[in-house]
C-alpha cells in the first residue's frame, strides 16, 4: 500500500499536486491553515493512492514524499 505525507508547514497551497493526481484523491485543505497562512495540500483517500508519484514531481517545494 501506498504512504503519501505532506510537510504542510511548507506547503504554499499551489493546487498543481491536486492537478496532477491522476486518481483525485488531494486536495487543499478547507478547516486548516499552515503556519504561512496557506491552506496545505492533503491526501482525502490514502487507501486509493497508486504511489504513482506525480503530485511530488509537480510539487516546486518538495514537500510530498510518496512511499510504495
């Protein structure tokens, strides 16, 4: 099964991970603020992630690591 994490406090909330995610599963957070005041990236189904990586390519800041 696949793992995604997010470094939220340096997520800037650009959107292009929840672009690139072939399965839909991110999204931006709607109830959270990080600690730059942007609402982060989060995984909303983890069980349905198929560790294909795409959101971390598409990251800028590099704060999604995928593990299979």
């Amino acid at each position: 099964m696949a793992k995604v994490t997010f470094k939220t406090d340096a997520c800037k909330g650009c959107g292009l991970c929840v672009d690139a995610c072939p399965k839909k599963i991110i999204a931006l957070a709607k109830d959270k603020l990080n600690a730059k005041g942007h609402s982060p990236a989060e995984i909303t189904d983890q069980d349905s992630c198929i560790a294909c990586a795409f959101c971390a390519t598409m990251c800028p800041d590099c704060v999604i690591t995928v593990e299979k």
